[in-house]
C-alpha cells in the first residue's frame, strides 16, 4: 500500500503539519526533526500527490520557461540549469518555445495562466510593454534570463554583455590583431546584441583602432545566418586578420565560411566566439570563447524566481554572473 504523510508522521515521531513544512519549507523545521521526517520518507518511500498539495498550499508547483529557440544549446544547458534546481526546490518545470513570434509568446502565457503555474522565467528576449502587461495581467510573478529591463523593477539573472565583449576583443588585440571585425546579432528583439557591440566598440577605440568600428555584419541567431554574414564581412574587408563573433554557432559559421574558402584558423584568421557551449570544446579548431555560467544560469533564475514566489520580492534585483575567457586553439598572436 502507498505510504501517506500521516505515515510518516507516525513513522518520525513528529505531527503531520510539521512534515508539510520538511517538505514546502525545511529552513523552518529544526535540524532534528527534519532529519527524522527525511530519513522516513526515504524509509517508506513516500511522494506526495501534487494535485492534493496544490489545493492545500494554493500552489500548482510548476514554472513555467520561455525560451526563443530550443534547438540553440545554449537553451540546453540552461534548460538543464532550470531542471535540476526546480527538481530541489520541488517544483515541476513546464517549457514553451516562442520561436520569437510575438503572438505565440502571448498564447503561451495565457497556457501557463489557465495551467496555474505559480511563476514564469522569461529568457533572453526583450520584455516589450505587452508582455510585461500581459504578465501583471495574468497576476503571475516572473524572472527575466538572460536579459533585462531598464523600464520595469524586474528581478533579472545575466552576464556582463558589454564588458564580456570588451574582454573577448581586447584579447584579440593583445594577440597583435589590428584588423578586427564582428559578426553581431541582427534581431530587433536581442538584448545582448547591443551591449555585446558596445563592448567590441569600446575595446578598439581605446586602442587606437576605431576604424573597425564599421566592420562589422548581423546575423540571425542561426549557423547558417552567421556564414552568409561571413561572406559578406570578408567581401567587404578583406584585410581582416580576427573577428569577433557574439555566439559559438557564429564563430562556427564564420571559421566554417573561412575553411571553405581555404583561408586558415588561426594560421591566418583568429575568431573567438562567446557562450562556451558544449560543441565549443568539439569543434575543429576547438574554439576561443567567452563562458557564460549556462547552467548556473538557470539554475539561478529558478532559485530567484522561487524567493521572489517565497518572500515576494528578492534580495538582488539585477543579478550579474562571471564569465570568462577560454582560450583554444581557434585564436593565435599575429
């Protein structure tokens, strides 16, 4: 027969209630007892039925996830994040895919408003005015990943963009490069595109090399948007001896491009990419690149989104990670 809570109690030497709370909110339970209440649920095997907790506590126990594109690894990865920390926390995790449509993104949240999720992380796309309307509307609590709002008092989880970029260029003049380009992202809704171009600005000015300021091509988000912008970038400049690209899968498509048209990573060419995705480290020349902390990403949005559902605010509004510069093989001194 499947154990109930009131066998655990029983079990623990402890009152039903004070179970509950070993399982919604342990910080509240004295080590002692919560030791013996955890020790009896593993000794039973007990799972609680979510549907009953959720009539109890008014909670559904789900988050819900909004992503772009769910076939970028980035996503993967802070996917991945997310799971693990709602697996802790005790939440399931729904996931929609936007695919950058506006009106999906609406429909998604009218899915997660009739399906009660208790709170909504908003990863990597700009928050226009009718989402974050559409949002209070709904009366649900949410996190922005990977992004940010100058406009609304919105508790957000990133990197620095600007000065991660910065640091990926001034690597690159380091090496001795003076011809440096980049490949940015070109979306009307990216967040990281401008700062990530502000950083590569910044960087070259500083040092004495503004005339790359130009040199520079948008590409939409994709391996294959990211060769055609190579194309163009080195059609137009042909003297560059580096590029800066603002995602791995761009640098793959750039050093991709390159390699087709017999042109040398890094003999002649050095590209560093940014994010350090898994492929990063598989694809030949193994990429130079700015590593985001993907999973701690979403692990940490999902934490974030949990104290803000706990406590109704958060102790840091506008949350910044680490990143940090991998150097491989796809990169070399002029």
């Amino acid at each position: 027969m499947k154990a109930t809570i009131r066998d655990v109690a029983r079990l623990a030497g402890v009152s039903i209630s004070t179970v509950s709370r070993v399982m919604n909110a342990p910080e509240t339970v004295v080590a002692s007892k919560r030791d013996r209440v955890l020790e009896a649920i593993q000794q039973l095997q007990y799972q609680p039925n979510a549907f009953a907790r959720g009539l109890i506590y008014k909670k559904s126990f789900t988050l819900g996830l909004l992503i772009p594109d769910i076939e970028n690894l980035y996503f993967a990865g802070i996917i991945r994040g997310m799971q693990d920390a709602c697996i802790k926390l005790g939440y399931s995790l729904m996931i929609c895919n936007t695919d950058r449509d506006k009106e999906r993104l609406l429909s998604y949240m009218d899915t997660f408003r009739e399906k009660q999720v208790d709170g909504i992380v908003f990863a990597s796309d700009k928050l226009h005015p009718e989402y974050y309307e559409k949002l209070v509307g709904c009366r649900i609590p949410f996190v922005l990943l990977s992004s940010h709002s100058d406009e609304y008092e919105i508790p957000s989880i990133e990197v620095d963009d600007e000065v991660a970029a910065y640091d990926a260029v001034k690597f690159l003049i380091e090496l001795g490069h003076r011809e440096i380009g980049m490949i940015g992202f070109g979306h009307s809704d990216s967040m990281s595109g401008p700062p990530r171009y502000d950083g590569f600005v910044r960087a070259v000015t500083e040092s004495g090399l503004g005339h790359n300021v130009i040199r520079v091509k948008y590409a939409n988000h994709r391996f294959e948007d990211a060769y055609q912008a190579a194309h163009e970038l080195f059609t137009d400049h042909p003297g560059l001896t580096a590029v800066f690209c603002v995602a791995d899968e761009f640098a793959m498509g750039t050093i991709s491009y390159l390699k087709d048209r017999n042109v040398l990573v890094p003999g002649q060419v050095s590209v560093i990419g940014f994010d350090n995705l898994r492929m990063a480290s598989m694809f030949i020349p193994k990429l130079t690149t700015i590593a985001q902390p993907i999973y701690q990403l979403g692990y940490r949005a999902a934490e974030k989104l949990h104290e803000l559902l706990s406590t109704g605010s958060v102790e840091v509004l506008r949350e910044k990670m680490q990143h940090k510069l991998i150097v491989r093989e796809s990169s070399r001194e002029k």
